[in-house]
C-alpha cells in the first residue's frame, strides 16, 4: 500500500494496536462478507464495467464538447466527493469549471451563479439517490427553468440525472422526458459513493481520468490489502478515542484539501456519531488557520487528537514551486515556497508533539488520480472498521430524518 500511516507520536503503543488487530480484522471480513446491507461500494472500483466506464467518458467527452461550465446540483455524499476530487487535481487548463450547487437554500447563491455562467454554454448535472433530496430538487426546478429559458427544447441534451436505481420522483421525471440518466446501486450509500457515477461523472467532465481515480482504489479493494497493520489507523483512532480524545482533527498545509477534509467530516460524521457515540471531525487547512486555531491547538483543552497530511519528499518536485524574490525577509531569499511550507509543517508537527498532543500523520507519494483515488478508498474502509470497532452501523443515519421532519413540517406552514 502507498499510504502511510505513522503513529510513532500518536501517544498509543504497539502493543494496544497489536490486541486491536483481531477485532478491526473480524470487521473488515464482515465488509467483504457481503452479507452487510449498503457495502456494495467495497468492492465497486474492482468490478465497475468496461462499459459503464466507457460511457461515463463519452458522455464526459460531450459535456467538453459543448460546455464551458457544467453545473452539477447534489447535496452531502452526492457532491463532496467529487469536488474534493476536482480541488485536488483539475488543471487550470482544463478549459472547463465545474460549480456545485443544490446542497443549500441560498436565493444569493443561485442568483450569483446565474450571473458567474453569464452567457457561457453550460450542462447540468442533478445527483440524488433518493429522488427527493429537499435542497437538490428545489435547486433543480429553478436551474430547468433557466435551462429551458436559454436553449429551449434542445435543453434535455444538456441534462443529466444520477439518481437510485428503484423508482423515485427524479428517475420518472427524468424518463418522461428522455434526459440521460444513471444509476447508483442500492446497495451504496450516498458518503461512500465516489467511485459511482455519482463521483466519477463531474470528475470525468473536470478533465481527470477516472480510470486512475478507479485503479487506486481498486488497488485496495481485496482484503488481503488490508492485512498486517493497514487498519492500525482504525485501531488507534478508537484507542484515543476511549482515552477522552473526542475530536479528530484533520490538518493539511495545501488549501486544496479544504473539501477533502469537508468529505471527511461527513464520513466519519455520519458513519460514526449515533447512539451517543462518536469522534467528532474537524478540519484545519494550514497555515491559514494557525492564526486562529494555533493558540487552542497547542494549550487548549486536551479533547482532540490530530491527523496531518503529508506529501512524501519524492512527491514534491519542482514541478509547481515558487522562488522567493530577493525583497523578501532576509532569511527567506533562496528559498522557494515549497520549502518554506514543508519547514512550517514540520516546525507545527514538532511543537504539537512537544506538547504531548497525539498526532497521527498520513502520507502518500504523489497528489495525482491514482493516489488520491486510493486514499479515498483507504479512508472509506478505515471508517467503516472504525465505526463497527466502536458498535455502531457505519451506513445509516437516522438522526437526520428528525430535522428534515422539522423543516418540512414549518414549510407546510407557509402555505396554510
């Protein structure tokens, strides 16, 4: 496995990883079983068809084709993946932006929107596995219209539907009036859907290549992957937790993992926090938010644990560096910005460990497709052993039916 994993100062000894070992490999056998409801994600990137890759490209291909900004609507697991993905790697060259929307209310955000395409071609994209998303499906009523206003009958050839498999409001609608439409399988639920359609269109029209996105994952989608110490993560997540380190807090020093982390926070948010149980997730983007967060981070209170991510040195070339020019801080000139932001987390890492915060670093060799696509492979197994070390179903999320029972219930007021 490319991933590294170094828990030399995460404050949990080998031998507590060594007795976690059997339990996090009796639940990953449960994942592979297939006798667990909503795995079916686990081994999706090993057996995701030549044919359905094949048309994700074409249809990805027209999208390029036609387009200069593709919108895509989707809320929680139906975006976040794949913006993570597109944060992290598209080019600027790629000659297209990909705007998400759908996962609010704002009339700002979609106003601005509108007026950010300005007269731009544009296709859009709608993802939701129920059908019924609430935010989602209100963004989309809106966007068909404007659609329509702008391209009138030939507006159909231009929309997309990611939607569940079973009968649903989307999928009908979508088949009354021929729109293009996909499926994500029931058996995959909407946070661990990045290798779905539902990850791997707007990834695929953002000019990446989804069959390195699916090679790094399906590089790790056999359990023998994850034998020996490849869930020690799992393991010393849930060792700290049981020691009062109640919140993760995720930490890069590249803006770009800004929705990385964001797709982090839902995994383990809602795979884990049920039944008065779970470690609360949290991202940091450095050095940014050392200017805010720095003075908690280092004397705070002692309730989190961190894990940082980390490019290896072989992965950061000069490829896409900066020299420092000579009118800056003396101590700085003959520098370049790589180096003066590897010195700051490393500066970070080191003061944090002095101050006997557990810090748990993660590296992989090289940001690209394939690498970042077996990191978000690592993470959604190293969750779900996670939450089932701790006793809870990774793949619900029945908290959250209470404040959509609520909402819907003050909008049926609106209209008595």
């Amino acid at each position: 496995m490319d991933i590294r994993v170094n828990l030399n100062y995460s404050g949990v000894d080998e031998e507590a990883i060594k007795n976690g070992r059997d339990a996090a490999a009796e639940k990953l056998r449960a994942l592979w079983s297939g006798e667990m409801e909503y795995t079916g994600w686990v081994d999706y990137p090993a057996r995701c068809s030549e044919e359905e890759i094949r048309r994700l490209e074409e249809t990805a291909d027209g999208i390029r084709g036609n387009s200069e900004v593709f919108l895509v609507l989707g809320a929680g697991g139906s975006f976040m993946g794949a913006k993570a993905v597109i944060d992290l790697l598209q080019s600027p060259d790629s000659g297209m932006e990909v705007i998400f929307a759908g996962y609010n209310f704002s009339a700002r955000y979609v106003m601005e929107i509108m007026r950010r395409v300005g007269d731009r071609d544009v296709s859009l994209c709608v993802i939701s596995k129920s059908g019924t998303t609430m935010e989602t499906l209100t963004a989309y009523s809106i966007f068909e219209k404007w659609m329509k206003e702008r391209y009138g009958s030939e507006a159909v050839s231009r929309i997309y539907v990611i939607t569940g498999e079973e009968s649903n409001y989307l999928r009908n609608k979508a088949e009354e009036e021929g729109i293009s439409c996909f499926s994500l399988e029931k058996n995959i639920g909407g946070r661990y859907s990045v290798f779905s359609p539902v990850g791997l269109l707007p990834i695929a029209v953002a000019g990446i290549s989804i069959r390195e996105f699916l090679n790094g994952g399906k590089a790790l989608a056999k359990a023998e992957a994850f034998e020996g110490d490849a869930l020690d993560y799992a393991i010393a997540r849930q060792e700290l937790y049981a020691r009062g380190r109640n919140v993760e807090v995720f930490e890069s020093f590249d803006p770009y993992f800004n929705y990385f982390g964001e797709w982090l926070k839902q995994l383990f948010g809602e795979s884990e926090g049920k039944e008065g149980k779970g470690i609360l997730p949290y991202t940091l983007i450095f050095s940014r938010d050392l200017h805010s967060m720095g003075q908690f981070l280092q004397q705070g209170h002692p309730c989190f644990f961190e894990t940082l991510f980390t490019l290896s040195e072989e992965g950061t070339g000069a490829a896409m560096d900066y020299p420092i020019p000579e009118t800056a801080l003396d101590y700085l000139v003959g520098k370049t910005l790589n180096q003066i932001n590897k010195c700051a987390e490393r500066g970070v890492f080191d003061a944090h460990v002095k101050a006997g915060i557990p810090v748990i670093e993660i590296s992989m060799p090289s940001q690209d497709a394939y690498h970042v696509g077996m990191l978000m492979y690592f993470f959604e197994v190293q969750c779900a052993v996670s939450a089932l070390l701790a006793e809870v179903c990774p793949f619900d999320q029945p908290g959250v039916e209470a404040y959509k029972r609520e909402t819907r219930a003050h909008i049926r007021e609106l209209a008595e």
